[in-house]
C-alpha cells in the first residue's frame, strides 16, 4: 500500500503538473497591495512585518485609538509563514493564557469577514484530538476540565464517537478523544489581508517592499527605523518579522535578544477525494500518530511534527518572502506512514504537492510577547510554535494593550520575553533547542519533564559534587536545579524515565529529604536565586526603594522584610526578601526566572542618579539552604558564635566566617516555614564551605536534599511563590500579606492608592489551601497545577500549586477562590466567611475530590493534629 502510495508520489513530484502553492491566492493578494507611495517622516508606532501578527497588533492598536501606525513589509503583505499557515485554529492548549488567545481569535475571525468585507474562509468545523495511550487520555482530560470551566465548549468522547463524527479514521488503536466543536479553520493569508484592510481604514498606513535594516535608539529608548526608502522617526517598535525576528532584534543600535529558530515544517496536499470531503469535515488532531489533518478543497491537508526535525537558516537572514522550500519525501515518510495508518481509505488518493515552509520555534515551547528589557519603545511578537493563526488575534491585542495602557488585560508573564535572558540567545543552543522542541509539540508532557537540551548552561560550583552524589538535576533560566537526591542503588535510569500522572517514582526519595528537615538537618544548593545589590554614597537608596517596594524597609541594619514590588494596580512586579547590610546598602534576593524582569524594573523606575549603584551580583554568592532543627548546632560548632534565636533571631542576618571562609552572609530563614538559615558565600569560598557542613553534619545526620522537598515544605506551609501563586494581577490584599504592607506609615510607595481602595471595598478573590479529603495517593490522579476548585458545585478558581504533604499525609493545593455575580459578571467580597462556609472540590481530569479549605497556615494544623494524637494515644493507654 504505502509503496502504490509512494510511486504516484515520486511521479506527481516528476510531472510537469506540479505548482506552486495557493496560486488562486495571487490575485487577491495583488488587488490588495496598496501603492509605492512615500513613507511618512515620522509615526507613533512602525510595526515590522505584515503578516499575521504584525497585521493583528496594526489592527488593535488602531481599535485602541493610536491611528498614527506604520506597518512595514519586505514583500508582500500574508507572503511569509503566514501565507503557507495550515489554518487550523484550535483552543485545545495547556497553557492557560495560550487558550484565551486562541479562544478570543476564533471569535475574532468568526466576525472579520462581516466587519471587512473580505472573506477570510473561515468555517466552523470542530476538531478531535485523538488518545491512543490512558495517559494522553488523562491530557485531554486536564484540558477538557480547564475549557468547559472557561465557557468553551468540550467532551471527552469514545472511539465509536469519534468514528460517527468522521467516517475515515480508523479508530482501532483508540481509548478515546477530545471534542471540540468551536474549533475552525481558516484561510491564513486571507485574515491577514482582512485585518490589514480594517487597520488601514482606521488610519493606519501600510507600505509593503519596504525593508528595515536598522532601529534608531538614543538614550534606551527607541527613536526611528532605518528603511531602504528612508528613516521614520518614532515611538514605538513592533518586531513581528516572524523567522527574521532574531537577526533583526541584532540589527538596533543596542542589540535585542528574541531568542528564536526556524525549521522546516512539512504538510501535503490532495486532490479531492471521490467524494469530496465537506469543508466542515472536523479537523484531526493525532498527537500520538505526530499528524494533524484537515479537509482542503474536497481533499485533504495533512502534516506533522516529526521527531527529527531539520534546523534552517542558521546563518541569517533569507530570501524576502517564503517560497517552497525542498521537497523532502524521505524525511515526510513517518508521518505519511501516520496518516495512512489513521485514514487507511487515501491509499489511492493522488497527491498534488508536498508543501515545506519554515516555521519559527522558542526555547520553552510559548511565543515571545512583550517590551525589550534593554530598548524600551522596542515591543516584540514573534515564535509561534506553529500556532501562529490561532494565537494571532489574542496574541495582537494583548501585546496592544500592553502598548497603550501599560500593562495587558491578562497575566503574560508565560509569554514575556524578559522571561529570557541573553544566554538562550546563542545560535548553536537554538539550533539544538528547537530541534527537541518542535517534536515535544506533540509529545506527551507529564508533569515536572525537563528539556534535555541546552543543559549545564549555568551551574553552581557544587554542580560536580553534588551530581557524584546522586543529585537528579531541572533547569530554571537556563541554570541546574537538583530536584531530589538518588540514593545509593536506586536504579537512576528507571527514575530518570518516571513519567506519569499518578504518584512518581521519586516520592519516597523527596519523603526521606522531607523527613529529614524536620528532623535532622539538609542542605539545598539554592545558587539560583536572583541577588541584587543597590546601594548609594547617602540616604537615597533608601529612599528610592520605599517608593519600590511596599514594605517599610527603614530597618535597622542587619534586618531581613520580605516585600512585594508592585504595580500601579498594587499587583506583585516580584516578590523577594531584602536585607539591610547598612545604612546605605541592601541586599536582595528573588525568584531565579526573575533576573531580566526584576531588574527592568528597577532601572526603569530608578532616577538617573550617578550616586545611586545597582548591581546583579547572582554569579557572585553561592546560597545553601541548612533546613532543619539540628541547623544551629551545625552553625555553631562552623563559626563558634551561638546560634540560638536569642543570639541570632528570626529573620536576622550577619556576616560570619563559617570553617576558613570570612564574609559569609548567614541569614535565618529557609524560604520554607521551617527553623534553619541561608547562607550566601562568596562563589571561590562555596566547595570549602559545602565541605565543612557536610563533614560536622554528618553527626547530626546531614543530607544533601532538592528542590522537591523544598516544594512540598513551603506548600504544606502556606508559602505563595511568584510566578507559580503571585502574578501582576495578585496583590497583598488577596493573598493573606497585607501585614507586609507599610499602609499605616503614612510612606508613599508604587500601588499604595490601589491597596488603600481594595482595603476599603475588600477583594474579589482570596488565596487559599486546600487539603484533599477522599483522595487516595496510591491509586488516584495526582493535582499538580491548574486544576480547577468547585464551591457549592460551583467553579470558583483553579489551584496554582499542589505537594504531597508528608506531615499531614494528603495532598495540599493552594490557589485562588474568586465570587462573581453570575449574571452581571461583576466581582462580589470574598470574605473568611465566604471561605469557611463553602462545601469544596478539586476537579483532577474530570475526578472531583472533596477538599476542605484553610486560610492559615499549616502550623496551626499541625498543633492540632499532634494534640489530637497524644490525646488519642493517652486515650488508649488509659484502656
């Protein structure tokens, strides 16, 4: 069969019948092209790139009220990634800012047609994405859950369904599928000329053949462009070049990293079938089989993303626009063997053209979205993954909002481009990225996975010791993290492959570590940590950073304030802790993916003052983590100086020498709830000192731990993490904080005027806990993150973190219970009462637990329950 197949293939890519794609688009796209006219000396905004995001983002921002906007194209407008775009628009996504994207373009698109004029061939078809294996099932299932709590409409469906719904899949290897019956497609050229046609109208001017070479910068912020037909002075720049994004973010004055790589994307395209397939035919997504396919003039349009993918245009920057690129029939076999396994009926269906077009790729998986960390005026959207046309509509009015009101109207943060630093920006570990990249689209992705590409970037100093020792390593902004600690005859491949939605193979080895910090002593290499040093010749560091922060940090020195740098909003910007090392100098720690972010912030909000240093001082200090109870005889036995908390209180630091070492910064808190210290050496001091704990530790029963007991400590404990719990929309108010918040000082600080408000209106969502009730842990799905929470049978949030708790031995949640008025949609109080009074449940891939909810911490719960057990026990021994 495949051979009768592969014959017609090799004489259709013989004859002289072959053509080039969408040449039925050609007309179209010439009547739309506007004339050479001259360009305007100078504009708001110039936009690059006239494809589908650069026309998006034209279009919102001219919906917006910003009509003095430029688009620029080096060819014609839709003739790039956009113009070979399959058209597929699909909401089925994981991520919860990627789905709104997608949902608010097939909206979108289901209206240009009737606001332009132009059609944009969009039909409602439906989509099914296919399960052959029980976990990718559970997959679906998690985003099933996740949609309908959106509104979106869903069901998970049995093979036979699948069969009812489309006659020619073959369904024998099936355990089932997800529906999704608002899915669509669309002509992709024919939306970006929709769109570019309704910007126009609204005042924005279009000049196609108009290349950029060169962003004008003075002083960080964006000036002009440089053109081949001359400059433009402006405000603002969009780089949505799509592929050539990366080589012109070097091409500006002060270079901007897009870290990004194309490879080639194969799809072919049929002759129609016998009996023509409807237009509405739903579209197959088979993520198992690596192949998507939708119906295409009577015929079929079918592609995929294969597991050994092919890099291009490593050395730069390529042709204008986007022609066809080689043909490639040995590398497309897997995936036509795919197909013809899922619609055995195309054996003899001929084949009109194997289309290979570049598609840009990301080092995470999630398109860049956002402003330049080092231009600003410079905003950036580009790397779509090859979803481009269903991110494309939500994609540009984010990234408009973000222009015009200074923030978006969702949480981006996944999607930032400051969540990148310069180290993902080198050509070889993009070419190496991409290439695991592009397969992982379709494979499953279990929780707690790491890339395997583009490893041992940036490693502590104790990366060595620590890997000899069974350290099993993740990776955050590029640097190694050790999750747990193998211990001596485990079988380290077998727990290296563990991949599941049921309890992981390394839970008794995170149990151990847990145990261990409450009994005994552990060390976490934390180097990862973001510090900063910000310091002045007077009083204005201070000063500059009661207005930055939200906590009073006119302490006296040696003082640890964890605080909150917020927005306008009084939404956290960062969480961190911040030490007093003098009266003119502080020390500040933060999350690591916050490295790029936080410092934006700061020098964006700090004045031009020569007196006034901010350094990044991350490379400089190694930070271990000594949890546990026998920490303080570690530490004191190191650095003869008592440790006790009369000596040495809570939240309290001092430089110490600890063995040999001088300077070392010893401070009492663990980031977790539980007693022990932090320690920041000096990187040369690091393998002295991790020595010396370990060798006076071993006394006490010292062991090396990671960032997995870490996890389950600060949950079982109530602690929010930003990035996981706190985003730019959560503020002190909502997340139980507000004690560390200097509202009665009478000091002015950024969000003050927002938390002042919502201290008086009280909030509309609350951060909570939740302990599953009937959940067995043997045998039951586990909660890991974005599973939504049932009130009174009613959704009311989703969870941001989930731990095993090997206190209380269930699961905890932690997350956000919001009360909105169901018919207005407004946000009513959520009040402790609100809270306790609720019956709750946590929706795991269609399975509710009941769950019951705390607004404190756990160690009010782990007194009672230990009163209980001695009651208990005293109890038993009195029979």
């Amino acid at each position: 069969m495949f051979l009768r197949l592969l014959s017609d293939v090799r004489w259709w890519t013989a004859s002289s019948r072959w053509r080039n794609m969408a040449s039925s688009r050609s007309s179209a796209t010439s009547a739309a092209e506007p004339r050479l006219i001259s360009l305007p000396a100078q504009a708001q905004v110039v936009v690059c790139g006239g494809g589908i995001m650069g026309t998006s983002v034209a279009y919102h921002l001219a919906k917006l009220g910003w009509k003095d906007v430029v688009l620029l194209e080096q060819g014609r407008l839709a003739a790039g990634t956009t113009r070979f775009c399959a058209g597929i628009v699909s909401t089925a996504r994981h991520v919860s800012i990627e789905l709104k994207m997608a949902d608010y373009s097939n909206k979108l698109y289901q209206e240009l047609e009737q606001e332009t004029g132009i059609k944009t061939g969009y039909m409602k078809t439906s989509s099914i994405s296919l399960a052959q294996t029980q976990d990718r099932l559970i997959s679906l299932k998690r985003i099933a859950s996740t949609h309908k709590v959106m509104g979106i409409p869903c069901e998970i469906i049995t093979p036979k369904q699948v069969a009812q719904l489309h006659p020619l899949i073959n369904i024998h290897d099936l355990v089932g599928a997800l529906y999704m019956p608002e899915d669509a497609v669309v002509s992709s050229a024919d939306v970006s000329l929709a769109l570019a046609n309704a910007a126009s109208r609204n005042g924005v001017q279009i000049h196609d053949r108009t290349s950029v070479s060169h962003i004008l910068v003075q002083k960080g912020h964006v000036t002009g462009v440089e053109t081949d037909r001359g400059q433009i002075q402006c405000e603002y720049f969009v780089n949505c070049a799509g592929q050539w994004a990366y080589e012109l973010g070097l091409s500006s004055e002060e270079p901007v990293s897009i870290p990004l790589h194309a490879c080639e994307h194969f799809y072919l395209l049929t002759h129609p079938l016998k009996k023509p397939l409807e237009s509405n035919t739903p579209t197959i997504v088979d993520l198992d089989g690596r192949i998507y396919i939708r119906s295409w003039q009577g015929g079929i349009l079918s592609g995929g993303f294969e597991k050994n993918p092919k890099p291009i245009f490593t050395e730069g920057r390529n042709q204008l626009e986007i022609q066809n690129l080689h043909e490639d029939w040995d590398h497309f076999e897997p995936l036509l063997s795919a197909l013809l396994r899922r619609m055995p009926g195309l054996e003899t269906l001929e084949i009109m053209q194997l289309v290979n077009c570049p598609e840009s790729f990301t080092p995470d998986m999630r398109c860049i979205m956002g402003e330049s960390p080092t231009v600003q005026g410079y905003f950036v959207l580009a790397g779509m993954n090859s979803a481009g046309i269903s991110y494309g509509g939500g994609a540009g009015k984010y990234l408009a909002e973000w222009m015009v009101n200074g923030y978006p109207s969702e949480n981006v943060w996944p999607l930032d481009l400051k969540r990148f630093g310069a180290l993902q920006s080198s050509r070889t570990f993009l070419r190496h990225r991409v290439m695991e990249v592009m397969p992982l689209i379709c494979d499953l992705k279990v929780p707690r996975w790491d890339f395997q590409t583009g490893r041992q970037l940036r490693t502590s100093p104790l990366y060595d010791r620590l890997d000899a020792q069974g350290a099993r390593w993740m990776e955050k902004h590029g640097f190694e993290r050790p999750k747990y600690f193998v211990p001596p005859g485990k079988d380290l491949l077998a727990l290296d492959q563990s991949k599941t939605f049921y309890k992981p193979d390394w839970f008794d080895i995170v149990g151990s570590e847990v145990k261990c910090c409450k009994e005994a002593v552990c060390v976490i290499d934390m180097s990862s940590f973001t510090k900063f040093e910000i310091s002045s010749t007077g009083g204005q560091a201070l000063e500059v950073l009661q207005y930055l922060f939200s906590n009073d940090l006119d302490v006296p020195v040696g003082h640890i304030v964890h605080t909150g740098m917020l927005n306008e909003k009084g939404g956290y910007e960062n969480d961190c802790s911040i030490v007093r090392l003098n009266k003119r100098s502080f020390f500040m720690i933060s999350p690591t993916d916050q490295q790029v972010h936080c410092w934006t912030w700061l020098k964006k909000h700090m004045p031009s003052d020569s007196n006034l240093l901010l350094e990044d001082v991350t490379w400089k200090y190694t930070a271990l983590n000594l949890i546990g109870p026998r920490a303080v005889d570690v530490l004191s036995e190191l650095s003869y100086v008592p440790m006790t908390p009369e000596h040495f209180p809570s939240l309290f630091c001092k430089e110490m020498s600890v063995g040999y070492a001088n300077g070392i910064r010893v401070m009492s808190m663990t980031h977790t709830g539980e007693p022990g210290f932090m320690l920041y050496i000096p990187i040369e001091y690091a393998l002295h000192v991790y020595n010396e704990v370990m060798s006076v530790g071993q006394k006490y029963g010292i062991r090396n731990a990671g960032y997995y007991a870490l996890r389950s400590l600060r949950i079982e404990k109530f602690f929010a993490f930003w990035g996981q719990d706190l985003d730019a929309f959560t503020t002190p108010m909502e997340c139980g904080r507000e004690f560390r918040v200097k509202l009665e000082k009478g000091t002015d600080f950024i969000g003050r005027d927002a938390l002042m408000q919502q201290k008086q209106n009280g909030v509309y969502k609350r951060f909570t806990m939740f302990i599953l009730e009937d959940h067995d842990t043997d045998l039951d799905l586990w909660p890991w993150w974005g599973e939504p929470i049932y009130r009174n049978g009613c959704c009311v949030g989703k969870t941001t973190s989930s731990a095993y708790s090997y206190t209380l031995e269930r699961h905890v949640c932690l997350g956000f219970v919001q009360n909105f008025d169901e018919k207005t949609g407004e946000g009513l109080g959520v009040t402790p009462d609100f809270i306790n009074r609720g019956e709750y449940e946590i929706d795991i891939a269609g399975q509710r637990f009941q769950a019951k909810a705390k607004l404190y911490p756990f160690s009010s719960l782990f007194t009672q329950r230990r009163r209980k057990d001695e009651m208990e026990l005293s109890s038993y021994q009195g029979k």
